[in-house]
C-alpha cells in the first residue's frame, strides 16, 4: 500500500523503509521525506518535503487531516521512533523525539525541541523555539509543562488517538475544475460550489473549499496551504490578493483582505473581518465579528494585538507569497506529469 499522491521535489521522490502499514484517502507524501517501517498515514494526511528534509522513525503514526512540513530555506523536520499524531494537528520544522503522542488540534511550530516520552494534549500550541523536557504533558497556548507523563498513559492515549481515526466518514470526491494557466489546485484537493481563483493562485494538497451557499473568492497570488478548510455557509468568504493561508486553517464566511497571514492552526469565526497588512500568529482564535485591524501582529485566543507589522515581517511574507507562487507553478507541472 502506498500514499494517494507521491510526487518528487527537485527530482527527489519520498523513501520508505517498508512499505507503510496504511495509506488512507488522499494521503500524501512529497520529496526529500524518509519513513520509517510500518508507518500509518491517514485519510488527507500530509508530508510535504520541498525544500529542507523530513524524516520519521520506524512506526510513525499520522492522524487524519494533519500535515508535517518545513520551513523551506531554513529548518527540516525529525521525528523519532514510535510518534503517534492525532487528528487535524500540525508538526511544522521541528524536532519531535520517541515515544511521543500528539493529540488532535495540536500544533508544534518553527524550531521547536520536544524530548522523549512527552503527551501534547489536544488543542495545544508549541511556541517556535519551545524545548519539550522529557517525560511530562503539555498543554494550554502557549503550552505549559503539566505533570509527569508515565509510559503506560502514553500508551493509552495513543490508542484512543488510533482508534478515533476510524470514526470519520470518508471524504466526498472532488468536483473536476478547470483552472486557467498559473493556478494550482491540488489533485487532492476538495472544491464545490462558487468558486473563484485569481491568477496565480495555491490549493494545496487536502485542502477543502466548500461554497455551500455564499461565493469564495480568492486573490490573485494567494496561497492556501495543505488541510485548511475553507466553508461558506453564508455571505460567503473573500480572501485578497498576496496573502497566505497557512497549513489547517480552519475559517467560514469571513472577509480576509490583501498581503496578510493568517497562521497554522487558526481558526476564524463567521463574521470575522481582517484588514490589509495583518499576521495572525499560528494557534489563534477570533470571535464571531471580531476586527482585526490592519497593520499589526495578532494572536491568541481571541486574538489581540500583540505588536507592529514592522518591515521586517511585511518582507518575510512577501517572500512567503512568492515562494508558494513558484512552488504553484513547479506543482502544477509535477501534477500534471504524475498524471
């Protein structure tokens, strides 16, 4: 059995030890990644190596709907033995020890460290640079050091990770769309209803826009990265151009205007307005109407102003939106080639 969608990345294509115990539906696994014996990967699972390496040891559980990934110029991503990942949860250019269990909804970001025998609970947010000590749960965000952590509750809480997985329903099938030259969709990639891309556009892998009632629209030049979700139940949803959505995002009928980033794992409310030139950092919340006004740092949960939009982060997500630009037009040809 092997993933839904392999694809190389600069002529490298993904290593298996043995051939993974489980592939579910739309499973995907992308360039310099390295897996270990009797790996499990779930319905939209994600592992997306282009640019810097992924590695997982033997036994490596990931969960429906969760993606392990990158940061492209600077930081891979290593996973130890016996790793078992939850549902909707994220392990972003890390380093992650044995014998761990990362609940659902958890998020583990930029240069983080998490040592041996640790449990993230459900919901939790590693801040970047974060060090994990062995053999203790974390939770809250940013997560906090709970109590110890015994070899047998972390065995018990990654059965009941692997027995939840079973209980999702399978996804429904994508709707054939053509796209006009320059945008991407991914082959695993869910679309249905009203929909609208600008030129020059990123769906990525496992990502599920679903225009229900209202439209979706979204800018030229705009990314959205693997596993986000993407609904509109009402008046529908408006993304602006040059904007990033990040990996498992999770928002419905909002309004997101242009050259902002909306962080991994964040979750907007009906209602919620971004302005132009806003960061939302990975983990945060709105509340249903909530205005987030342009020209700043939010974050938390709901989110709030944590500091300036400065000229030094207003450059790195321009460079953000021009790597996923190249990156959409690499796929694109990849894509297509895999046939």
């Amino acid at each position: 059995m092997t993933p839904d969608l392999i694809l190389p990345y600069e002529g490298v294509l993904p290593v298996f030890a043995s051939r993974p115990v489980w592939c579910g539906r739309a499973s995907t696994v992308i360039g310099t990644a390295t897996l270990g014996a009797q790996a499990w990967l779930g319905d939209d699972s994600v592992i997306r190596s282009d640019g810097q390496p992924v590695s997982a040891g033997e036994r490596f559980w990931l969960g429906p709907r969760s993606t392990v990934h990158i940061a492209t110029e600077s930081l891979p991503t290593r996973i130890g033995d016996r790793v078992t990942v939850g549902r909707n949860a994220v392990v972003h250019a890390c380093t992650v020890g044995s014998d761990v269990v990362i609940e659902d909804d958890a998020i583990i970001l930029d240069g983080a460290t998490v040592g041996d025998t640790v449990l993230i609970e459900a919901g939790a947010t590693i801040f970047p640079r974060s060090t994990l000590e062995s053999g203790y749960a974390y939770g809250g965000n940013p997560a906090k050091r709970l109590r110890p952590i015994t070899p047998e509750e972390l065995a018990e809480r990654a059965e009941r990770l692997r027995e939840a997985a079973g209980e999702g329903a399978s996804p429904p099938e994508a709707e054939p769309r053509e796209t006009e030259e320059g945008v991407f969709v991914a082959r695993t990639a869910r679309l249905s209803g009203r929909i609208a891309l600008g030129a020059g556009a990123t769906v990525l892998f496992s990502c599920e826009l679903a225009a229900e009632v209202g439209p979706i629209v979204v800018g030229a030049d705009t990314n959205i990265q693997d596993n986000t979700v993407i609904r509109a139940r009402g008046e529908g949803v408006v993304i602006g151009r040059d904007t990033t959505i990040g990996h498992n995002v999770r928002m419905a009928d909002c309004r997101i205007g242009a050259r902002s980033l909306i962080g991994i794992g964040s979750v907007l409310a009906p209602g919620t307005v971004v302005a132009d030139d806003v960061m939302l950092a990975g983990g945060s919340t709105t509340d249903p109407g909530q205005l987030l006004e342009g020209g700043h740092l939010w974050g938390g949960r709901p989110a709030r102003i944590l500091g300036t939009l400065d000229p030094k982060k207003r450059a790195l997500m321009a460079h953000i939106v021009e790597g996923y630009c190249r990156l959409g037009r690499e796929y694109r040809v990849l894509q297509a080639q895999e046939g």
